[in-house]
C-alpha cells in the first residue's frame, strides 16, 4: 500500500510565517533596545570624561594666575604693580587662533555666549631649560624671566592661557586654549568637544567681606581684586539619542543669579532646534580661590 507524503497546509504555513516573524521583530526590538542603551551609557560616560577633565585643566591653570617666582633675582629690582592682572574675562566672546591675544575677539553667539577667561603667569627655570613647574594650559612648561629691567619686557616674559569655546570642521562647539608659545608667537589647542556653554563668573569682595560673583562686565576696573573664579560648563553628547520628553531649562549658576544681561547662563532647551534637543546633558562647575593675589 502506497503512502503520499503531505505538506503543510495553507493555514498552517501562515501561521508558522507569523510565529517566525513575531521572532524575528521581537529579537530586531531587542537588539536595538540594547544598542540604544549602550550608546546612552558610552555617551554618558564620555560627556563625565570630557567635563571633569576640561574643570581639572581649568582649575590647574587658574591657580597659577598671578604667580610671581620671588627667588628669581629680576624681581629685586623692579617694582611689579603695574603688571597687568593675572586674571582676566570677557563675556561673549571668542579669538582667532593665531592672532595676538585678544585682537580679534568677536561676539560668541554659536557658543551661547560663551565666555573667555585669561590667565597670566610667569614661569620658572632658567629660560633655556625651564623646570616643568609651570605649565600653560596647552601643557607646555613656560621658563622664569630673565635679567630683564623694563616692566614692559616683564610682561612679554609672562605665560599666558586663554581659554574659549569655538566650532571645530564639523561645527560641534570644542573648548580651546589659546597660549603664548615660547617663539613668541601665539597657537591654540583643542581640549574637549561638547561644550555647549562655558561661562565664568568672578568674586569680589564686599563691604561684609564675602564674596560677591559677577561676571566680567560687572568686574569693571576691579580685576586686580577678583579673589576667586566660578566656573560652569554646560555639556552635550554626540548623539541624539534622547526620545521626547519635556525640555529642560538649564540654569548654569543656579535659580539664584539673576542677570539678564549675561548672555548664555541660562539655556532653555526648547529654543534649540529640534535635532539638538535629543542631545544627553550634564552641568559641571566649580569654584576656584586665587591662591596669588595681584595687589
């Protein structure tokens, strides 16, 4: 007796189809829920990275403002009052790589406003082999003055760091330090990218002897008496990977600073284009005492 074999009937077959593509979607949602979620925590962590090591560089370098080797014989000789302050800051601005100083600042409004906070220093060691105890924030050691006597060449031997926020070829918003090289002339270097806002404010005692933090148009003439220095950084991610949500206001000095006039200290995220809502951010600051004064 003969026996046919039998296939699968239409029924059954679409139901095999169904069951395998349920399967299938299931195993795509799964894949992507777990991309989604690494590329939130590698993002994550690279804003943490970015953010504590541009506070670490900014902290270091805003220590050695004023510095003043008193063991260099040059000093004995010369009064250093009228030196400029060691602290320096300029709301909404930025500068050309490679121009002198602050020559070509122009208003920063890619960058939120972003601020320019300028350090001056001199070195240590002989100018032919300095001792690697000052570094400008490029990470370079600046050498001592040397037996120079005209306040003026005093000046030009000061290292200088001067940091600010500028796009980088592919318009992502990167913190810089623009520094005085050892030739004389001036460079710049990337140190994060992210930075959606830098913003800096300085304190200035009052008549209780605490500390009032203004930013650097209400400094005034007052630099030399900035004791301290209030730094904020507004961070982003590389990725839009933020799904909705209500937008977040970012206050970068917190509720209690109130000053209209300091453009980018608040950052409303619903007044970002659309894309750059779904960027990940965090906000890290900081506040820094001048260990050297420049009275």
């Amino acid at each position: 007796m003969h026996r046919y074999q039998q296939g699968l009937t239409l029924i059954e077959l679409m139901i095999a189809m169904a069951l395998g593509t349920g399967v299938v979607l299931a195993a795509v949602a799964l894949m992507q829920a777990a991309r989604s979620s690494y590329l939130s925590v590698a993002d994550s962590a690279q804003v943490q990275e970015n953010g504590r090591y541009a506070l670490d560089l900014i902290e270091r370098s805003v220590r050695q403002a004023n510095y003043v080797p008193q063991d260099n014989p040059a000093f004995l000789r010369s009064g250093l009052e009228a030196l400029e302050p060691g602290i320096f800051g300029i709301d909404n601005a930025r500068v050309d790589e490679h121009s002198s100083g602050f020559s070509s600042r122009s208003a920063n409004r890619d960058a939120h406003g972003s601020d320019l906070l300028a350090i001056r220093f001199f070195g240590s060691g002989p100018r032919n082999r300095p001792d690697n105890d000052m570094l400008n924030c490029a990470g370079f050691a600046v050498p001592g003055p040397d037996s120079a006597t005209a306040l003026s060449d005093f000046e030009t031997m000061r290292g200088q760091s001067i940091f600010y926020v500028a796009p980088d070829g592919t318009n992502e918003p990167e913190l810089r330090c623009k520094y005085l090289a050892r030739d004389g002339g001036w460079s710049a270097a990337a140190i994060v990218r992210g930075v959606e806002s830098f913003q800096v404010l300085y304190g200035l005692r009052n008549n209780g002897g605490d500390l009032d933090y203004v930013s650097a148009t209400r400094v005034g003439e007052r630099w030399r008496e900035v004791a301290a220095v209030r730094i904020a950084l507004l961070m982003h991610g590389e990725r839009n990977i933020r799904d909705g949500g209500t937008p977040i206001v970012h206050r970068l000095f917190g509720a209690a600073y109130q000053d209209g006039q300091d453009v980018g200290a608040v950052i409303d995220e619903a007044k970002l284009p659309a894309p750059m809502q779904q960027r990940m951010r965090k906000l890290f600051q900081t506040t820094i005492r001048l260990r050297n004064s420049a009275r």
